[in-house]
C-alpha cells in the first residue's frame, strides 16, 4: 500500500472558476498558491522533524565519531519521539512508521549507486521533497523512507570510515618519534664529542663497586630512549625512602650509548649511581652467553623478515602495521630474557619497563619473597586461589588455546602477567632453562598457518609464515616460558594501561609504579594531558637540553 500527501485542492466551483478565467489570476488566486506552497513546506517540516537527529549526527561525523554506536541504532528511540511529537495518531502517522520499520528490513538491499546519491545535508533532503511536492502535488511515502534510509547509511558509512581513519591516524601518531626527542639525542651525542664533562665515566670509579654489591637495591632498565629512562630514574630516587641505596643498570644499544652516557655524565642523580651499559660493551667471558643471546638475536629478526612475508594483502597490511609498533620486534625488548648473562655478579634485581614513572619507594618490592620462583609480578596467580579474580588478562587473551601446542601445557582461564615492574630472582633463573624454553618458543611461533588478530583469526594457507600461537611480542612466549615460577605480588605495585586510559585519581594515589603501557605514550602528542603533565612533572624544566629541544616549555 502506498500512501501519497497531497496539498489542498480547490472546491468544484473554484476549480471551474480558475478554468474560465483569463491568463492572468486575480490576486485572491496568488493568495491560494501561496497558501498551497505554504501546506507543502509545513508538510515536508512536519515529515522531516524526527530526522533532526540525523543533522548532529552529521556534526559528529566532522568531529570523526558517532551519537550512537551506528546511525540506525537511534532509530527505534527516534519512533518513540515520533510518537511524542506527532501525539501518536493520525493515519499518515501510523502508515508512516510501518513503512519507516520495512524500509529499515529492506535498507541493506539498496542499490549502492542509490546510496550515493542520497542527499549529504538534511537542507539537501528537505530541497528534494519540496522539488517533489512542487512537481507532482503530493509525497510519495514509499520513495521518501526509501530516501531517507539511502541517507542513513551514506551517513553511517561515512562515520564508520571517519572512524577508521581517526584510528589510523592515531596509530601511526603513536609510532613517531618526536622532533623534540630527535633533536635531545643529536644534542646530546654532539655534547659527548665536545665536552669531557659528558664523557666522564658512568658511575665515577668510586662508586664503580656498588655495580656489584648486594647489599644496595639494584634496578635494571633495558631501553634505547634517553628521555623515558631519565623519568623512569628520577621518579625512582625522588620516591625513595633511601636514595643512595638505589643502583641503576641502564642497558641499551650501540646507536644510543653515546646520548644516554651523555645524560647521566651530566645529569647525576647522586646520591643514587647510574651504570649506562651498551650490548656492544659486555664482556661475556661464557662462550656459551654469547651464544644464547646471539640465538635470540637471530630468532628475533628471522621472525621480524618472516612475519612481512604474506601474499594475502589484507593479512600483510595488518601485518605492515602490527609490525610498525616499536614493541613489536624491538630487540631490547626481547633481550630482557637474558638478565641472568648481564649481571653475572648480581642474585635479585628489579626490572623496570622505560614508560613508568615510580611513585613509592621501591624498598617493598625489593623485598618480596619469592621462594624458588624467579619473577614477581601482578596477575602471577590462578583465579580462585582465596577467592582472587584476574584483574586484567588472561593467558587465553595472549595466547591461541586453539591449538594443541599451548593447549596443551598451559589453561586458558589462568591470569596472565607482563613486564614492566618485575623483581626477579637472578640465582633462581639460572638454575632453570627458562631461556632455553624461551627461544624454543619463540622458534615455534613462525612455522604456522594462522595469524591470530586482536578480534579474529584469519587463516594463511599460502606459505609457512603465519604466527599462530601469539600476535607477535616478546611477553607470549615468556608467559609459556616461566609458567609455575611466577611469584603473585599485591596489585599496588603495578598500575598498567596509562597509555589506553585514565584511571581515576584514588588508583593514582594507591599505586607504587604507574606504567604507560599501550600506544598514549606520555612523550607523545597523543599523550592524555593530565598524564602527560605528570610524567614531565619529573624533568628539570630549566634544563637547558630540555628547553633548547622544546621538551618542556
């Protein structure tokens, strides 16, 4: 059934009246056209009214988001409205919502050249109807939900896309490097080469036996980024109960020994001492050091020249992205498994992740019992034990229990823990072969057939390269590898996810070790403000490194 809306027509007698009558109207017949044009521009008001919300919806879609999850989400609370608004009666009222509800079933079956067609403004769809009521004298129910609907999902198909672009933008803002921070560490290598001050020893001589001393508390931080282990261990000391107590490792590559000797040559946090290490400075005596970590080395970039071999382009571009995160395939990140080979003369160390800031002293962490397991982390127990709940993630959320392989030999339901603040017993390690179980692992995880996604799983069924037991990191494969020696501490000592979210201010308060985790990292642009401030609240705002290279105002 079709419903049609007409304007006014003319009594008979008007009507016969206007056929006899001279070409031009007298002006009571300008009066009536006036008012027939009137009706229709008060009928196609009156239709259009419950599409207002459709018009924010478009404002969004210039701020790149939505009012509603998707644009038709609205629709059954827009008949409510409609209801409101029209008093719920009326047979052109009623006709209309039954074709609005069918023309909602029939709205994926448009023809996209429909779609795209469809007006982009409400003023573009209210110009149409009133060219249609100009033309034909009445409205055509069936055409105008038809119009609508197509406008609807132009609408919804451009917030969506809005959307995506919003959160590539952001990922690819998460992946640079700032100019500022470009810029401290050309600052400072030039420094190292012009200045004796920068380079003097890291740690002075007489400090050079706490390296080794088990008696001070020993913090380990394995980055390449100068400004992020510069907060990392200046909230460290500020929080600390005992200050020079406290002995830094700073371990980082050959390409940023320069810069990062160069900060802690002339930024001493004394009475705390700093040790900057670089890969290519350690002296491994052990042939066999040397070769475990040259195993790990060469497992990590085959899995990094494998993982970008894929013929199926939307696996490979997902791969291009995943791959462009710095945590990916960084190499510092995957050397943390050899601890042990780096502090030979060291038993406990606290291993601390670069995006953290420390808030509480650390005295507390250092101490916890750890039995004859060898890391101490939040999250390293089993739901159920004293009535305790996962307070993040679970093993299943890292790993794909789908296959036999982790199935196997780990339950899914069982919590998961992760780097970032970690205490570790170093003796305990290296009466075990975690390491060795480590890069088993991580050689297992690149003769596969499925690239396991945040949300899917897509199958690769052209070549040997898919990664199926983990999205590619360096913690899956730890998970497996000290599975049973991992120590639970309290939930204190780590609040993790800075870099997705805000938490509230009592979490703020509460927490001994803030981490920065995920892609906001505070020394970027997309950094939320709060955070940020509070990171950069533990640099030297006068430093002249800082302020020459707009790191701070």
């Amino acid at each position: 059934m079709k419903v049609y809306i007409t304007s006014a027509a003319p009594l008979a007698g008007e009507a016969t009246k206007a056929m006899a009558s001279p070409p031009s109207p007298p002006p009571h017949q300008h009066q009536q056209a006036a008012t027939r044009r009137g009706c229709r521009s008060a009928v196609v008001t009156g239709l259009l009214a419950g599409v207002l919300l459709f018009r924010a919806a478009l404002l969004t879609i210039e701020a790149g988001a939505s009012l509603c999850p998707s644009t038709t989400g609205c629709l059954d609370w827009r008949a409510g409205l409609g209801d409101w608004l029209y008093g719920g009666s009326g047979d052109a009222m009623e006709e209309f919502m039954k074709e609005w509800r069918r023309g909602r079933r029939e709205a994926s079956l448009l023809d996209p050249v429909v779609v795209e067609a469809a007006p982009d403004s409400l003023d573009g769809l209210m110009a149409e109807m009133d060219t249609m009521l100009a033309s034909y004298d009445r409205l055509d129910m069936e055409a105008v939900v038809l119009k609508i609907m197509a406008m609807l999902l132009k609408m919804d198909r451009k917030v969506k896309s809005s959307r995506i672009r919003a959160l590539f933008n952001r990922h690819l803002a998460s992946l640079g490097i700032p100019k500022s921070m470009h810029c401290l560490t050309l600052r400072l290598a030039e420094e190292f080469a012009v200045n004796s001050a920068a380079r003097s020893p890291v740690p002075l001589p007489e400090h050079a036996p706490r390296l080794a001393d088990a008696s001070y508390l020993h913090v380990a931080i394995v980055t390449d980024n100068v400004l992020a282990a510069a907060v990392a261990v200046a909230s460290a000391v500020r929080s600390s109960a005992e200050p020079a107590r406290l002995v830094f490792h700073v371990v980082t590559d050959k390409k940023s020994y320069v810069p990062m000797h160069s900060w802690f040559a002339l930024h001493p946090v004394s009475p705390a001492v700093v040790e900057v290490k670089g890969l290519h400075q350690f002296d491994w005596r052990d042939g066999g050091a040397i070769a475990s970590v040259m195993r790990t080395i060469e497992e990590v970039q085959r899995s990094s020249m494998e993982y970008h071999q894929c013929d199926a382009s939307v696996v490979r571009e997902y791969r291009r992205l995943e791959a462009s995160k710095p945590s990916t395939f960084s190499l510092l990140n995957y050397l943390k498994i050899h601890l042990p080979e780096f502090f030979p003369e060291l038993g406990r160390v606290i291993l601390l992740d670069d995006d953290v800031v420390v808030r509480k002293d650390l005295t507390g962490l250092w101490e916890q019992h750890l039995g004859e397991n060898i890391i101490g982390a939040v999250g390293g127990h089993n739901p159920g034990e004293d009535g305790v709940v996962c307070i993040e993630k679970t093993l299943g959320d890292h790993l794909n229990f789908t296959d036999p392989e982790v199935s196997n030999v780990l339950e899914s339901a069982r919590c998961a823990w992760s780097w970032g603040v970690n205490v570790v017993n170093l003796d305990a390690w290296r009466r075990t072969n975690v390491t060795d179980t480590y890069q088993l692992w991580l050689e297992k995880a690149i003769s596969s057939l499925i690239l396991l996604n945040m949300d899917a799983v897509f199958l690769v069924t052209n070549r040997e390269s898919g990664f199926r037991l983990w999205k590619m990191g360096s913690l899956p494969p730890a998970l497996i590898a000290f599975d049973g020696r991992v120590q639970a501490v309290e939930p204190r000592w780590h609040l993790r996810g800075l870099g997705w979210h805000t938490p509230d201010g009592e979490q703020l308060q509460r927490s001994a070790v803030l981490h920065f985790s995920g892609p906001r990292k505070p020394w970027l642009e997309v950094a939320f403000p709060e955070l940020r401030e509070l990171w950069l609240g533990h640099l030297n705002r006068s430093d002249s490194f800082l302020q020459g290279c707009g790191v701070v105002e």
